[in-house]
C-alpha cells in the first residue's frame, strides 16, 4: 500500500510538494481552504485585462533545479522587471521625478541633491552595519537617500517605524547601484506568463488529489492522523493553531479599478510597479500588470497598493525576532497534537519574507525529506 501524504495548502509550496511527492509514488491530497488553487501568487481578470489581487509577482532565480521545474509546467516566457520610483525632493515640489528602482548613482549625480548624497557616501563604513533595518540601510545608503527613497515607503508598508523592524531581510530588498544594472532582479532566469501564474500552478497540480473549499486546523489533527502517515503544512501558523493574533502580519488591499485605453497595448502608468514612498498619497505602489503580460486588449486595470489590510501577506520581522520565535513555539504545540509526523514548509508556516522560486526550492526540500524519511 502506498503511503499517505496529507498537504495543507494548494499555493507554491503545497502545490510543488504535493507534486513531487506524487511523482515519487506517494498517495497525496492537497487540502486548501479557498475555492481556486495559488495562493497569494494568483492573478484574476477585470474585464479581461489579467491583474494581481495581492500585488506584483515576478518569477525570477538562479536555481537550476528549480527553473527546470517551472519550465517543465509551461513557465518559460522571459521578462525582465524594472521598477521605478517617484520621489519628491523637497516639500515644495509639485512634481515628483520617476527614478529608478533600486537607486542608481549615475542618475543621481544629475539630482540637486547629489553634492550632499556624494558626501553622505563618502563617510559610510565598509560594509552596512546595524541591528534595526533604518540603520542598516542608512549605512549603505546615506541619510538623504533613505529619507527620499525608504523611510516614508517603509512606514506606510509596515505601519512602524523602520527602527522597529529586523535589518535581516535588508540585503535582499535595499541596494544602491553604481553598475548601471536596471533590471530589480540579476537572477539568471526571470518570466512572467501571459495569462498569469494560475495556469503554471495548475499543470503542477494536474496528477494530485485536490481538495477545495477544505479548510483543516489543529482541531483536525486525530482524523489526518487517521487518513494520512505524514502531514505538511503550508498554512500560518496562527490561523492553523486557531489562535489568530498570535503573530503579527501585515496585509494589504490593492484598489483595483479597469480604464479604457486608446490602443489594445496601451498602459496608463511609467511601469508595471511604481513605488510612491510619499506621504502625500497613502498607498506605497502602484501596479500595473499589463506592462507584464503584454495582453493586447483596450483596457488595462491599475491598482493601488494600500497598506495595514487583515490578510497574511507579510510577516513582520521585528529588530528583537519576538514573532519568528512566537512561530517556532507554535510549530512545537501544532506537531505534539499529532501522533504522525508533522512538516512545516513555505512563507507563512514558516513565517520567512521568501519569494516564489524560495518557496518552490522549500517545497522540493520537504518532499525529499519525507520520501527519505517515510519511503514510497
């Protein structure tokens, strides 16, 4: 008989782990909560204009393995993500200039500002330094870099100050470039698919047993170990244990809304993301995934990334680590309330700021260790 393997949530990770467990001759059921499969990665239409609900989503990555897989599932279309930045250079400014983001020296040597910016520069130690994530990136980048680009963006997206939050996710999110390299991402492999990530995540899914509009919690946890011999979760934690609140997420709301355009390839924005650090509008970015797509169609539909929603889209890393440690606690009550083996994999069961190809490598490396440890 073949072994039973149990999968709460049908997003990247559940979906790639049910998979790969089903390929290695595992009996698998992916139990998810919602009526459609993709989690927070999903896109939906407007009118027919392909669009993001829970904000831009940009494969992109260096791992070999993990790139096969995508390919292998119909992800193959390159794309190469640049984003822009309006920002304001003094109060008194009626108009703010667009420019790159992550930050780029040769465009701000043209800046009014640049005298200052290039002294700040001069004067920062070797490598960034600093516990919070203000300090860090005010090390790398410079007092008047911070102020234009990262501290308003910052409080907006996380509701607290920037000193409040851990400088360890700081390496992968800030930069200054003095290379001249535009693209956000330098990863090898970049795409984004025409139509959206569902069809991508539904070909993974197209050999295993899915189950919609199931929702599990802890409280399920003697049936599963009825039906299944092992169990992976890829939901959060504190929704899994039925304790909401326990952890601190921050969510966010895109106001969506569709407009004609003059031409089938017309778009309505300077780029697919435009971040707007500014405090004289309330949102942190817009979104325009018809820049993305390339969707001949006359229409498009632009949203407005507002901040402080009640989903669980971000965690909050904060300078003392109170909520990673508060999930491993959580972790440790969810796996005693089971008499089979328990597995934790993915940004919200692990509570990690993790992109997708993340996510698809923690799949693969979940389902491995159940198939050693378990056996087909």
């Amino acid at each position: 008989m073949r072994r039973r393997i149990g999968v709460v949530g049908a997003g990247w990770t559940g979906a790639v782990a049910g998979r790969r467990l089903t390929d290695a001759g595992f009996a698998v059921e992916v139990m998810e909560k919602t009526s459609v499969v993709g989690g927070h990665s999903r896109a939906e239409t407007m009118n027919g204009v392909v669009y993001e609900p829970n904000g831009a989503h940009i494969f992109h990555t260096d791992n070999q393995a993990v790139n096969q897989f995508v390919n292998d599932h119909g992800l193959t279309r390159p794309y190469d993500h640049k984003v822009l930045t309006e920002v304001y250079l003094s109060p008194d400014d009626d108009e703010g200039r667009l420019l790159s983001w992550p930050p780029q020296v040769e465009e701000l040597r043209e800046l009014p500002v640049w005298p200052t910016v290039e002294r700040e520069l001069a004067s920062l130690p070797a490598q960034p330094v600093g516990d919070n994530f203000e300090d860090y990136v005010v090390s790398m980048m410079g007092r008047t870099l911070y102020d234009l680009f990262i501290k308003d963006y910052t409080a907006k997206q996380w509701g607290r100050p920037a000193t409040e939050l851990s400088a360890r996710f700081a390496p992968k999110r800030v930069e200054l470039r003095r290379d001249g390299h535009r693209g956000l991402f330098r990863d090898r492999w970049q795409y984004f698919p025409p139509n959206g990530i569902n069809e991508v995540i539904e070909s993974v899914l197209s050999t295993v047993a899915v189950t919609l509009d199931s929702e599990i919690t802890v409280d399920d946890a003697h049936r599963l170990g009825q039906d299944y011999d092992a169990v992976i979760i890829t939901a959060a934690l504190d929704d899994f244990a039925g304790c909401p609140g326990e952890l601190e997420w921050r969510g966010i709301e895109m106001c969506s809304r569709f407009e004609l355009t003059d031409d089938p390839g017309g778009v309505l924005t300077p780029a697919y993301v435009t971040n707007r650090p500014s405090t004289r509008v309330p949102y942190t970015r817009t979104v325009e995934t018809k820049h993305a797509t390339g969707q001949r169609i006359g229409g498009t539909v632009v949203s407005e990334e507002m901040p402080g929603a009640p989903h669980r889209h971000y965690p909050v890393l904060t300078a003392d680590g109170a909520n990673e440690r508060r999930n491993i606690e959580l972790s440790e009550k969810i796996a005693e309330r089971f008499e089979i083996p328990v597995y934790f994999a993915g940004r919200l069961a692990t509570y990690r700021y993790i992109n997708q190809d993340e996510a698809i490598a923690d799949a693969m490396a979940v389902a491995d260790r159940v198939a050693t440890e378990l056996g087909g």
